[in-house]
C-alpha cells in the first residue's frame, strides 16, 4: 500500500538524515531564515492588506471624496450626495480632532471623532454597552450625548457599567454617555460626538471639512457608486462652477482607502522575501547536488536490487519535504519573534495594526511554503541523482550524482542564479537607502536642532474669545522664556512636516478675479510672535508678529511665504499688498522663507499666517522652544509653567522636532530596514554556496592541483585558478542580476526620492559590493587549495 511505503520512505529518510548531522543543520538554517521571512512579513500583509475589515460586509463599505478620492468636502455637497438612496444605503459624515475632558479628575485631551447620526450604522457595529447615535441626534437643539471607546472606559473610569446615564463635561459642554464601543471597531479613537448638521446648508461657504463614508446599496459595485458620483459633480460643477470646478469625486472602498499608501512598500517586501526563499532553496539544492555524490554506490544497489527510479526520486522528495518541515517550524519561532519585535519596536502608525498577527492564516501560509519548497529545491537534484550508472555506481565511480562535469555545471548555474536574486534585492535596498539618506539631507526650511514642541489642548469654544491671547499665550510664553536654557520661544496652529491640504482660499486686492474654480489656496497657520525665530525660519521682508496684531479691533494682518509671494508679485513687493478672503481682507507685513508642510518629500506649498488667538477655527496651539542645550528635559517645567496658569488647559505630544521628522519618516525607514535586513540573509546565504560550490570544486580536483604542483605550478597559479572559476560565476551572477534589477527597478520608483530608478551610482556600488564578497567566498577555498601536499594528492587517489 502506498501509505505503508511513505511510513517507510520517512523513517528511511529519518535515519539518513541522522548520519548527516551537519548538512542538515546547514539546509535547516537556510530554509527557516526563507521561511521565517516569508512567514513576517505575510502577516503584516496579511493583517494590513488581505484580511476583511472588522466589520459587517465591509466589501459595501467606501469613501467617498472629491479630487479624485479621499479628499474633504462641504456641507451642500455631502447633503446632495447623501439623497442618492437608491445607490447608497446610508452616509455619514465626520471629522477627527481633540476634545478636552474636564472634570473632578485634571482634565485630559481625548481623541473625538464628531459624526453624523448614520455614523454607527453605516459602520454596522453594535456598542459594548448602552447604544449608538440616534436619528436626528445630530440636529440642532438636541440634548448633547457622547459613545465612549473602550480603551478610555477601562483606562478613565475601571470598565464600570454604571458611566452610562452620567454626564460628562467635553469642551465646556456637558454630555451624557450614551454608549460604549468595543476596541475592535478603534483603537485610536476615545470619544464619538453628534456632529451637528447646520440648518442652512450654505452656512459653510462650501468649506471642505468633512470626511464621507458610506453603505453601498445591495448589488451595487463601487464601479456604479463611482460612476454615478462623477456624474453629480459634473451637474455640481455647472450649478457652482465658482465652488466645484475641477474637484471632480471618486468613490474608494475603505479597504483600499485606509492601506493605499502601505500597498506598494508591502509587495516590494513580499517580492524581497520570496526571493530570499528563492536563493535559500537553491543552497539547499545546492548541497542536495553534492550529497548525492557521495550516495551514488548506495543508489546503485538500490536499483541494483530492483528500486525503480519513480522511488528513488519519492525517497530523494520525501527527504527534501522532512528538511523543509523542520526548516518551516523553526521558521515560524522566527517570524514569531520577528513579528513581536517589528510591533513593539517600531512607531510607525501601521493601518490595522491590531489584525497584525501569526495567525491560522499564516501557519497555513508557511506550511504550504514549506511544502513548495521543499518539492522545488528537492526535485531537480532527486532526478540528477537518480540517473545514474549502475555498474560504475557499484564500482563508487564515475556516478553523475556529484562529480560529473553535468553536475558541476548545474551547482554553477545555481549559483548564478543565487548570486543574481541577490543583487536585485541588493539593488533594492540600496536604491531605498540612498532615496532615504537624500531625504533626511533635505532642508525643511528651518533648523531642526534644540528644539521641543507640546501642543496646548484648549476648548473650541475659547478661541472665539479674542482676549485668549492676553489672557493665556502671552503670559505662558512669558514664563516658558525665562526657564533656563531657552532661547527662543513661539506657538502655531500646526507644525511644519506634519500635514497639509490648502486649506484657505483668496485673492490678490487689484487683481482681476480668478476664473471659476481658479481660486488660489494657500497653508493658513495662526501664529505668534517669536516663533519664525524660535524655528530660524529667515524673515525675508517686512516684520514679525507682535503682541498688538492679535487684538480684538487691529487691522488683520498676514505674514506670507516665499512661494505665495513669487506666485503674486513676481517683481515686486509683497509688502502692504491685502488678500482677500471670505470673512475680509488682510495686509501682508511681511515674508518669510519657504518650509515643507506636507513632509520632507513635497515641496512647500503656498502659505500665509494669521495672528494667533484670532477665530479662525482652530482648537488647539502647538508651543515651540528653542534650548541651548537637549531640549528634552524641559518638558516638566514646560508642563508646570502651563499647570499654574491655566489647569484646564492639557499638555500632550511633546516630542523634539527631530521626533516629530523621524516619525513622519516612519514607513520609509521600515521599509528600509527590513528590505535592508532580507538583503543581508540573501547576500550571506548567495556567498555562502558560492564557498560550497569551490569548496566542493577544490575536494573534488585535489589530485589534478598536486599533479599541477608536482609539474612545477606555483601556489599564485593554483590560487587564480581556483579564483579564476569563481570569479567566473561571480561575473555571470553580476550580469544577470544588473539585468533583473534594471527591469526591477521601476517598482520602487514611486518610493524614491532624489533618486533615479536605474541610479548608477547605486548599480554600480553594489555591483562591486557582491563582487568583492564573491571573491572573499572563493579566495578561503582557493587558499586551502595552495597547500595541497602533492605527494599525498597522488597518493590519495
């Protein structure tokens, strides 16, 4: 039977591999570190990419955005959208920001998302405790409730089922809690607010503030929402050409929405990895090729005694298929200790970080590339090795199993093959790395050094008083510049490097108006006195902010930067100009130089600041400090300073600037380590079996280099000549990688920066790079072979 002939065929390939201790510990590395890798980064993948979202039929769940997707709308456009019923089943409406709890307890800045009355049914998930929002909540007049996360609830108040009914007091409001949702559905997000609809749906102006989700009807496709969108901002364009014009809309799905930016990066590190299996499996090949040559008498006897050469081959596969499982289930300890380290070490904000695990997803994954791996490296030695010579096999010569002249080609091929997989990923990382290196070599337009941020948390409400500034930022960055060690002091509404999204439109006083649509935007910031000087940003022309600008009845003004002022006065002064915006105008007073809002990798855009504390609905301020020496230990003083002054005002996220960079350059630099790291395995693993294949090449030619000795060769010829072979199949290695790079490569341009995707520098350092380590692997074997004792090379025939 074929079960009791497979029963057998494993304890037989048990037993072999016992005799070979050292090959085995050898293959099982390389296969678990190809293993292990694979098996790391298909969780992130899978978790981030493959695995459904968490809620019910999440494939009917899209975003709906104008400017091609994604991007924020107004109040008349979500309003007009939200009456096509026949082809969304409900929409919802929200923005994300800070919301202050205050209380017997000091009060704490919370994360609030503030949605519409469909916002929970649109998500379909039901709350832990009490309910959602109900119909009409959202309307003006309502009593005020609030649905808290999980996460706060246990955190703020010990997981006690009685908050229900109690009232909290959230931005000077109180709220009731009506509800408590289950971490599944957020683990950002503290609190969800009614966001209330305005009666006039005008009242806006058509800002764009809003995100929009919704529940595809049954039966309809994203393709027929999408289709159907663009055809409302088509008519929205011709009825307000002025608002609408060129916004267009698309319709996402969430999935896609929320991983988009996460989806190349991850293929490129899926690729990586399967390579690294690739060259692990060719290793082991490899050594499968020169085992075999030692076996060839046993083989010979085996068919010698009637084994057809169907079984031999099962017997070669059912070994292989053993070395992979082993390789597989230390593979998984790795990419279990890998996965660990990768979440608790790194900071970077990755989309569904909670589904992120070694699953049965996984474990199904690596087993099925364990059980690939094993058929792909074990079937082409177990046919070489099967055709073979009986006679000579049984004389223990002439077998083709490991020293025919066939079989050698074949172990150079291979590593041909190894050494050319390696140079692609080699290429990979350091295209990555150079793209990295020229970023973080980017000016932001301001000096990063000694600096410390903490954003204040201040309620909504009280940015509408204009004496908040008196009453409150002039006496905090009073105090915070005399603490020891600062130097210069300042606030904003919004630090450089970390968002963008032209958010102020407005014309030029004296210009003729814009088309429709051609309404120029800029980066508005509210700002202080102080604080170009406390982040070095170059005042160009005119004057900084005083004290006296944010004064209730002081004529507005704007200080603008380099681009918006090359925008509008190409030839001439900024200086004196007004802008003209929906609430008024204001005069330039001056100009400053240009800093990168959106990140280091986009150039900056058009921006203009206002005064602090003036009501430009913003709802917080972020303290900027320049020190003499580490910024890093004036954070309690900082926080004590604005403790005595005002206790209702929190102090959260203070980081050095060099944090808040690094974090934005968060993904960049995992993707660079890890696609770094996999190159290293492939380059030592490609190295490696280049060492095997001379090494073997040495063993196997010992009697020709003591023939070659004894005839007068010196040990300079031996050693070329064994380099010479090497240096061959280094050569062609290098050759076939350049090429597989050079059509590679294009993958990775979306993520490069200041970098070209066939970058010769690159090509060219790592070509060199492998090179050299090629002929280190061929330099120890060649080596040992310049001190063959010729008498005994002879001998030992």
């Amino acid at each position: 039977m074929w079960w009791d002939d497979l029963k057998q065929d494993v304890r037989f390939a048990a037993r072999t591999l016992r005799r070979a201790p050292g090959f085995v510990i050898i293959a099982v590395l390389c296969l678990a570190l190809g293993i292990g890798a694979n098996g790391l980064v298909f969780s992130v993948v899978n978790g981030v990419l493959l695995r459904p979202l968490s809620y019910p039929d999440p494939e009917r769940l899209v975003v709906l955005g104008e400017r091609n997707g994604g991007g924020m709308v107004s109040w008349p456009t979500f309003l007009e959208w939200k009456q096509q019923t026949a082809t969304f089943e409900r929409m919802t409406a929200f923005t994300e920001g800070g919301v202050i709890l205050s209380g017997e307890a000091a009060p704490e800045r919370l994360m609030a998302t503030r949605g519409t009355a469909d916002y929970f049914a649109v998500h379909g998930v039901a709350p832990l405790l009490g309910r959602t929002f109900e119909s009409g909540e959202d309307l003006p007049g309502r009593a005020p409730v609030a649905v808290l996360g999980e996460a706060m609830w246990r955190r703020r108040f010990g997981a006690d089922p009685s908050v229900l009914g109690r009232t909290l007091v959230m931005d000077g409001v109180s709220r009731t809690v009506v509800g408590v949702m289950p971490a599944s559905f957020s683990q950002e997000m503290d609190v969800w607010l009614p966001l209330e609809t305005p009666a006039d749906s005008e009242a806006p102006n058509r800002s764009h503030i809003l995100t929009v989700r919704a529940r595809l009807g049954k039966g309809v496709s994203v393709e027929q929402a999408d289709a159907l969108l663009k055809q409302l901002a088509a008519r929205m364009e011709a009825l307000y050409p002025a608002a609408q014009k060129g916004r267009g809309a698309a319709v996402l799905s969430l999935s896609q929405m929320e991983t988009r930016a996460w989806r190349t990066p991850l293929q490129v590190l899926l690729g990586a990895v399967g390579l690294v299996l690739l060259i692990a499996c060719t290793n082991v090949a490899n050594l499968l090729l020169a085992r075999a040559g030692a076996r060839q008498q046993e083989l010979a006897i085996r068919v010698a005694l009637g084994a057809r050469r169907g079984r031999l081959v099962r017997q070669f596969l059912v070994e292989s298929l053993l070395l992979a499982l082993v390789g597989g289930g230390l593979g998984v300890l790795l990419a279990g200790w890998g996965l660990s380290a990768l979440l608790s070490l790194t900071v970077t904000p990755l989309p569904h970080r909670e589904a992120i695990s070694l699953d049965g997803t996984s474990l199904l994954f690596v087993l099925g590339v364990s059980v690939a791996s094993g058929l792909a490296f074990g079937l082409g030695p177990a046919l070489r090795a099967t055709r073979l010579d009986v006679r000579g096999g049984l004389a223990g010569a002439g077998a083709p199993g490991g020293s025919s002249r066939a079989n050698r080609r074949l172990r150079g091929a291979l590593v041909v093959a190894e050494l050319g997989l390696t140079l692609v990923l080699l290429v990979g990382a350091g295209l990555l790395g150079r793209a990295f290196f020229q970023l973080m070599g980017t000016s932001p337009g301001f000096a990063v050094d000694h600096v410390l941020t903490a954003h204040l948390a201040i309620p909504r409400e009280r940015f509408a008083d204009g004496d908040l500034p008196r009453r409150l930022f002039e006496p905090v960055l009073e105090q915070v510049r005399a603490l020891p060690g600062v130097r210069a002091a300042g606030m904003t509404s919004l630090l450089p490097i970390q968002r963008a999204w032209s958010n102020l439109r407005y014309t030029v006083e004296g210009e003729p108006p814009p088309d429709p649509g051609e309404t120029p935007s800029a980066e508005r910031r509210a700002s202080s006195p102080g604080y170009f000087s406390a982040l070095e940003i170059p005042l160009l022309a005119g004057r900084d902010f005083t004290a006296r600008d944010a004064e209730p009845g002081q004529p507005p003004v704007v200080i603008v930067n380099e681009t918006l002022a090359r925008r509008h006065f190409p030839e001439g002064s900024a200086l004196g100009r007004r802008l003209l915006f929906a609430g008024g105008a204001a005069t330039i007073v001056g100009v400053v130089g240009d800093v990168r809002q959106a990140g280091l990798d986009k150039v900056p855009l058009a921006e203009l600041h206002v005064p602090y504390g003036r009501p430009w609905g913003d709802n917080g301020m972020v303290l900027v400090l320049r020190t003499g020496g580490g910024p890093e230990g004036l954070t309690p003083a900082l926080r004590e300073v604005v403790r005595r002054l005002d206790s209702d005002v929190p102090v959260h996220r203070a980081l050095t600037m060099e944090q808040v960079i690094e974090q934005s350059l968060g993904m960049r630099r995992l993707v660079l380590w890890l696609l770094g790291g996999f190159a290293v395995v492939a380059l030592v693993l490609s190295s490696a079996g280049l060492y095997g294949v001379i090494s073997y090449l040495v063993s196997q030619q010992t009697r020709e280099i003591g023939i070659r000795m004894a005839l007068g060769a010196r040990s300079a010829d031996v050693l070329w000549l064994v380099m010479g072979h090497g240096a061959l199949l280094a050569g062609a290695g290098i050759g076939l990688g350049l090429a597989g790079a050079l059509a590679l490569a294009r993958v990775l341009e979306s993520q490069l920066y200041g970098v070209t995707a066939h970058d010769p520098l690159t090509f060219g350092g790592v070509a060199v790079l492998l090179g050299a380590v090629a002929l280190l692997a061929c330099w120890l074997p060649a080596r040992r072979a310049t001190r063959v004792d010729p008498l005994l090379a002879i001998r030992s025939d």
